[in-house]
C-alpha cells in the first residue's frame, strides 16, 4: 500500500508518527506530496484525494483512504500491536474524545489562525482575513489553559497510556510553533506530557 505524506505537515504526520509507534513504516510505500509546491492540486492526485488534501493512503485493492484519522484506525485494525485507540468501550469512547478534542478545539482553530495571518500561506488562503485570525488566537490559546487544568496529575491526555490523542497533542503543538507559539513551553502540564510523548516517540 502507498501512504502519500507530506513531512512537516500535521495531518500527514499524524499518520506518519502513528504508523511509526506501531513499529510499522515499512508495511507501507512512501510518497512524497509538496504542498508548498501545489504538488496536492495536481490533476494527477485529485484523483486519489478528490478534496486535495493529505494524506492518502492508497490500499493494493484500489482504494482510497483520505482520513488522517480514518487511516490511522485501518493501521489500528492491520496492527493492533501495542494498541493506540483503545481496548474496551470505556478506553475507546476516552481516546476518541481526547482526539477530537485536540483536533477539533486546538488544531482545526490554531490552522485558521495561521492560514488567515502568515505571510507563507497567503496563496493557500486568498484572502486572508485578520478578523478570522485573531478570533481564531483566542479561542485556541483559551483551549490550551483549559487543557493545561485537565493534565494537572495526569501522564497521558486520554487514558493511563500513549494513545492516538497524545500524537495529535504533540504534532499539533509542534505545528502552533509555526506562528512562534508554543503551548509547551507556556503551560507547565502541557510541557511536562509533551516530553513525555517526545521521548515515546523518538
Ligand atoms: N481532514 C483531513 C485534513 C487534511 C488536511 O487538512 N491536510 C492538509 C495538510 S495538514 C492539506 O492537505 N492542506 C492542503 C491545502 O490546504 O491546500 C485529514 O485529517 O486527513
């Protein structure tokens, strides 16, 4: 199967560093998808990702899978070794929660807040609009304090465990430090798990 990634990109990564946590990069082909070069809008790859987004994962059958978080549970279900999504209704029902959390309150904000302010994205985002963005710094910067109270005493964001929803904690707030925020180091609880998943992941 061929996994279409772009490195540096926190949706593709998170798919990336999952598959890597189970200790399988090589079940997969890797290619390589500029995003800054356009490489995604090609009429070429519309094809395996109509909405042109990454990743992609592109099974031996044909079919295509353009979820990051879809990808990751096929890669859950292929591998369930050790397991990252959860192993009884309880744990499952946590972890999903967790996740969405991260990518719903911190991630899906903090990427409107980049794409409506830095200069880099202006040709993604056209136009760009400094309302969004500063509506978009608040709500996300406000997340990150609840955030920070929910991990006061806890090792991991989700269960006991490294999950799912501690790789998407810890992309997304190496993705916050494109716009020279970095919750890590603002929040001491946030600090102390992400090098913890740091580490886990190295
Ligand atoms: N919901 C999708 C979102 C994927 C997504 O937004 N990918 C970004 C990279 S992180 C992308 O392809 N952006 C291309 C663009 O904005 O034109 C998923 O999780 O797979």
């Amino acid at each position: 199967m061929k996994l279409y990634h772009s490195p540096k990109a926190v949706n593709p990564e998170r798919t990336f560093n999952f598959l890597k946590a189970k200790g399988k990069l090589d079940a997969v082909e890797l290619v390589e998808v500029s995003i800054m070069k356009g490489e995604h809008k090609s009429a070429e790859y519309r094809v395996i990702s109509p909405f042109a987004q990454v990743p992609a994962l592109v099974l031996d059958d044909g079919t295509n899978i353009t979820e990051s978080r879809a990808i990751c549970t096929y890669f859950e279900n292929l591998f369930p070794e050790p397991n990252l999504m959860g192993t009884d209704a309880k744990e499952k029902a946590l972890i999903e929660m967790w996740d969405r959390r991260i990518e719903m309150q911190m991630m899906a904000p903090f990427a409107q807040w980049f794409r409506n302010a830095h200069p880099m994205m202006a040709p993604l985002e056209n136009p760009q609009l400094p309302d969004a963005a500063a509506k978009s710094e608040t709500i996300v910067k406000k997340f990150a304090k609840r955030l920070d109270d929910h991990l006061q005493g806890r090792n991991w964001l989700a269960v006991d465990r490294f999950t799912i929803a501690d790789i998407t904690l810890y992309l997304t707030c190496g993705f916050c430090g494109v716009m020279q925020w970095k919750p890590h180091r603002e929040h001491d609880n946030i600090g102390r798990v992400y090098a913890a998943i740091k580490e886990r992941l190295a």
